[in-house]
C-alpha cells in the first residue's frame, strides 16, 4: 500500500537531523561561500586593470593590488569606506553618487564598450582622470557594483599635447579659433577670435558659456547647429548678424564640427569664425540692384507698352485713311504721293516693331509658338511679302527648296518668317541691280532632328570683312556715317541673330566690298510625319478671296478716327458695323441687339476691354450663347495676347490693321459664333 506520508518524508527527516548535522551542513556552506570568494578575490587581484567593488551604499567591498597602486590606498584601509568621499574628486561627487543611484535602482545590464570618465582623486590629494566601466556582481543576495577602472592620465596629456599644437599652429595663423566642450563652455579661445570681435587680447573666456556673450537669436541658432553636428557628426557652416560694443552691424560665418579625444570620442566643438560683412554687404547690394533693374526693366516695359499704343493708335488711323483713300479714283501724281505716304508708315512701324523686339529679346520674353507647319509654304509667304519690293527696284527674286527637305516641321513658322523676311528685306534695300536667292538645304539630320541651313544671296554692295561681326551687334551698322545712304534702324540682324539663337541655330555672313552677299543661318527643327490637319496660313491671295456673306458687327472703340476708320473698313467689305464708345456701352447694345462679332478695343474709359470680355462671357454662361471677340488693339507687348485669351477673347489683332487682316479674322470667327437661344 502506498504510505500517504511520504510526501513529508525529507520534512520528517530534516526534523530528526540532529543539531550537530546542521552545525556542519552550515559550516560547510560558509566555507563554500568563503571559498568562491577567496577564489574570485584571487582572480581579480590579477588582473591587468584595477578592481573596485561597491554595495548598494557605496561602501568599498572590493579592491585589487592595482587599485593600491593607483589610488595610494591600501585593501585595508578602503574596505568600507565610502569610494565617492575618498576617491572622487570634490568637483565630481555628485555625478558620481547620482550614477551609483541609478545603477543600484534600476538595476542596469552591463555597459559593454561604454566607458565612463570622472576625475579621480589619489591618496595624496592629487586630481587625475579616470574612466571607468562598472557591471553588476551578485554575492548571495546581494547586489554589488564591480568596476574596471583605467588611468587616463598619459592618454589626456597626448590629448592636451596634441590640441595646444593644434592651438599655436591656428593663434599663429590669426585664424579666429575656438573650441567648446559638450556643455557649451569655452575650453580654448583664439588671439585671432578677440581681435575680430574687438576684445582685448588678455581677456580669458575659458569656462565662460557661450550663451553669456551672444545674443538670444544667435544662441538658438548655435544650439541647434551643435546639436545637429552631435547628432550626424557632420561639419556644418552658419551665417548670423550681430553688433559690436558700439552698436554697428556685422555678419559672422562660422564652420564647425566635432572635437574628438584620441579614441573619436565626442568631447567638445570647435569652429573657425570669419567676418563676411563685406561680401555679405555686396550680396545685399546685387540683390538690391537686381530688384533695381528688375524695377527699371518693368517701368521701362511699361513705358514701351504706352508708346507702342499711343504710336499705333494714331498709326493705324493713318494706314486705314490711306488704304481708303488708295480705292478712290486717284491721278496718277495722287497715287504716287499715297504710295510714298504708305511706304513711309510701313518704315515707322517697322522701327517699331524692331524696338519691342529687341525690347522682349532683352528681357528674355520673346515668345515662341509652336506648332507643325508646312515649310514650303512658310517660304514662299516670306518671298512673296518682298516680291513687289524686289519687282519695283527691276531685280529677280528666287527661292530654291533642295529636294531631301521634309515637308512638315514643329516650330514657330512666324519667327521663321520673320527672320527670312528681314534677311530679304536687306538684300533688296542693298542691291541695286541684279537677283537675290533663298535656297534651302538640310545641313544634318539625327532622327527626327533636322538642322537646315537658310542662304539668302544678293548681287548687292558687299560688307567689308572687319564689318561682318559688327552688323549683328545691336543698333550697328556696315556704314554709321552721317552720309550713309541706306535707312533702318540696325536692330534688324541683331533680331535675327537673337531669334536665330533660340532654334538653337547661328548665322554668319560671307561677303566682300562691292561683290554681294550670302548670309547663311541654320535652325535645328523637328520633323513632323505624319501631320494632323494644318490651318492654312494666311496670305495675299488668302485675303483677297471676297466673301458675300453679311456680318452685324459690334466695334467698342474710344477714339474717333479708329472709330471711323473701323466702320468704313468693315462697310466696304459688306457688314453691318455698331459703335460703342466703351465697353459699359458695348453691354448695353449687346442687351437689345444680337451681333455676329465684337471688335474689342483694350484700353477704353469707364470699362476696358478686357472687363467687358468677362462680363459678357458671365452672362453667356446664363443663355448658352457665344459672341465672337476679337481684341483689336494697338497692346503689342508680351502677355498682352494671352491676357486677352484668359479672359475669353477669340482671337487678336494688333493694330494697325488693313482690309486683309479684317477679312482673315471674320472668316476664322464665324464658325465660333452661337446665338442666343
């Protein structure tokens, strides 16, 4: 049978063991304790580093041969005594027990390969540094601190030695140079730093915090530039503004980084200070001078946008008068005096024209619209446009396509144009018998990336060859002599060579005195195969096509003479034409009456244009409706056409305008035209 005692049978056995038994079980514990003891006191005694064991009082328990050597003590002095008030110096007594606190209390793992420094203090009353690394020893119950102590005292005098090197070498230089420790006091301060700062040379800052001498601006911003520096162990370089003892401003640049001991450990910073107060000064004077320019080009801008409108204003009212009075029964002595009077207008609003040109291209906004045009065609608009030029002075024009030209291109056929068209122009205006040429050639190809090369040659005066750079300079001539017989404002080839620049092409001139010219440009294009539906650009024969259909027009126009010459304009080709002064006045004629097409001035009294645009586009959105607007305007300026788009516009005509340019513009309008339902 199984005894139900017998799980009390070590119980039983413990209580019949006599009091002798248990005297020498527990003698023989002690002498096993005692043994390990002795055994772990051996080990250590012979280690290469110095031993020091501490309770959780901080009562010396433990202490190597090294440890007497090291301190002075001897084991039988120690063993007892509490280590921070004999063997820490008085300065770190604190730090000391709060660290011993915070091991005992949380009761921390190991610190592996983290080594702790303090300034330790020797029986003779000698200061040296120390570091030390402690790890938790368990006797019995209790919880004991073992520390390895090691002396640091030949590693800091290499440290001392090799900064007070490092010192000389930068007081010898001048160089504005100091060094922080890790709580932000000086440990070093330069000759040069005073100096720069207007301190006296003997002034000693050592142990000064930097946040004593600085302001709170420059405080916060040098913390965070230490920390970040800790932090990523990069170098950094900060810009501040300060001011000396008497008041004046300066601005300081600073490079730091991160000072190390011997072993890379963190200990401190230092910096290398420079006073930028001139370049910092000559940085604020380019920016106040850039905003400057940028004020005087925007007025400027806007001096040209007024000119340019107070000239083709009146401009126009001259062109249209003119080609009004060219369909009337003239004489022959008439016709010829409206001829010159024509041909004189066209050369002022050519010099206009060149102005607001140069004017973009100097302020880098000359517009480029792109899009796939037919080349062809964009080369015989530019040839026909000086035909009658060309065919009046008895001279042979001709343009010659080479056959491996692609058709269809992506670019601005209208700077195109307008550099071919100012490249003939020349040749006819300096050529007084004999032919002009255009041909056309591609120069390279890569892929889809075509380089043609344009050649206009004329039979004319020749450019002497010290002249031929000069000519593409801006407002330079071949002949800028008081007896010079050819006009023009020497803006033309400098136009091209700008416009030419931004196909990202050149141009260059051979020539010699008295034997022609061939000025060569080249364009780099991009092909285009297969084409969607090209507009037609318009051109003489374009404009001259009558139409029979009959418009109501609304024209908004503030001055008078515009006034009529839109209406005469506009009657001769078979509409009906409404005037409103302004666009307030537009409103109201647009309230009782449908149009077909609004002529809209820009700048008008009482509502501009542009206003009126948006008020009428607002109260389509009501009706479902859509009126066709055109600004007709004498803005010509970049930004004005898009301006007027924005705003819902249709289309825009700068003035002056003809017959031809009204024609156009009807005709690409009145698809776009839906009534009110």
């Amino acid at each position: 049978m199984t005894n139900p005692n017998a799980g009390g049978t070590e119980e039983v056995h413990n209580q019949q063991e006599s009091p002798v038994v248990q005297q020498d079980r527990e003698q023989g514990r002690e002498y096993g304790r005692e043994h390990n003891t002795q055994r772990r006191l051996a080990i250590v005694d012979h280690a290469p580093d110095v031993f020091v064991e501490v309770d959780s009082q901080g009562l010396i328990t433990g202490w190597n041969s090294r440890a007497e050597v090291l301190f002075g003590w001897p084991r039988s002095e120690v063993l007892g005594r509490k280590f921070s008030q004999s063997m820490v110096a008085p300065g770190s007594n604190e730090i000391y027990d709060r660290a011993l606190e915070k091991f005992f209390t949380s009761r921390a793992a190991p610190a592996r390969n983290r080594w702790l420094e303090t300034i330790a203090l020797h029986r003779d009353g000698r200061e040296f540094p120390i570091e030390l690394a402690a790890v938790p020893a368990h006797e019995g119950d209790a919880l004991r601190m073992a520390a390895f102590v090691r002396d640091q005292t030949r590693e800091k005098h290499i440290d001392q030695e090799a900064a007070e090197r490092h010192r000389a070498i930068m007081d010898q230089l001048g160089e504005p140079y100091i060094e922080i420790d890790l709580h932000g006091k000086f440990v070093f301060v330069g000759k040069g730093y005073n100096e720069m700062f207007g301190v006296p040379a003997m002034t000693d800052r050592t142990g000064e915090h930097y946040k004593n001498i600085f302001t709170p601006q420059v405080i916060q911003l040098l913390g965070e530039v230490y920390q970040r520096i800790y932090r990523t162990g990069e170098p950094a370089r900060v810009e501040y503004e300060s001011l000396t003892q008497h008041g004046s401003s300066y601005f300081v640049e600073i490079s730091a980084s991160l000072r190390r001991d011997s072993k890379g450990r963190p200990v401190g910073f230092m910096s290398i200070s420079n006073n930028c107060t001139r370049r910092k000064q000559a940085e604020m004077g380019l920016v106040k001078a850039k905003e400057a320019a940028e004020t005087a080009n925007k007025i400027k801008s806007e001096f040209l946008a007024n000119m340019s409108h107070e000239i083709r204003t009146p401009l126009n009212g001259v062109f249209g008068m003119l080609e009004l009075t060219g369909h009337t029964d003239l004489t022959a002595a008439q016709r010829e005096l409206v001829d010159m009077a024509q041909s004189s207008a066209s050369s002022l609003l050519t010099v206009i024209n060149d102005i607001m040109d140069f004017s973009k291209i100097e302020a880098g906004e000359l517009e480029f619209d792109l899009a796939e045009f037919d080349l062809r065609e964009a080369v015989v608009q530019a040839v026909s446009t000086v035909a009658l030029y060309a065919r009046n002075k008895g001279l042979e024009l001709s343009y010659t396509i080479a056959p491996d030209v692609p058709k269809f291109f992506l670019g601005d056929p209208r700077r195109l144009k307008q550099v071919l068209i100012n490249l003939l122009g020349n040749a006819v205006k300096f050529t007084e018998k004999g032919a002009i040429a255009l041909r056309v050639q591609v120069r390279k190809s890569n892929g889809p990336q075509v380089e043609l090369q344009f050649s206009v040659s004329d039979s004319g005066i020749g450019i002497p060859p010290e002249k031929q750079t000069l000519i593409f300079e801006a407002f330079s001539q071949a002949d800028n002599s008081t007896t010079r017989k050819f006009g023009g404002t020497g803006l033309g080839l400098a136009i091209c060579s700008r416009i030419v620049r931004l196909m990202g092409g050149s141009i260059w001139v051979e020539s010699e005195a008295g034997q022609g010219a061939i000025f060569h440009f080249t364009a780099l294009l991009e092909t285009v195969s297969h084409p969607e539906a090209l507009p037609k650009m318009p051109d003489a024969t374009d404009a001259n096509q009558e139409s029979h259909e009959r418009f109501n027009i609304l024209v908004a126009e503030d001055n008078l003479l515009n006034q009529k010459l839109a209406v005469k304009l506009l009657e001769n080709l078979g509409h009906r034409v409404v005037v409103a002064n302004d666009g307030q006045e537009a409103l109201l004629k647009l309230e009782v009456e449908d149009f077909d097409l609004a002529l809209m001035d820009i700048q008008m009294p009482q509502m501009d244009g542009l206003t009126a645009t948006i008020a009428i586009r607002s109260q389509e959105q009501k009706t479902q409706a859509h009126l066709p607007i055109v600004a007709l305007t004498a803005h010509a300026m970049k930004g004005d056409r898009e301006r007027c788009l924005e705003v819902g516009m249709d289309g825009y005509i700068s003035k002056p305008v003809n017959t031809n340019e009204l024609k156009e513009i009807i005709a690409r309008m009145r698809p776009l035209h839906v009534r009110r339902g």
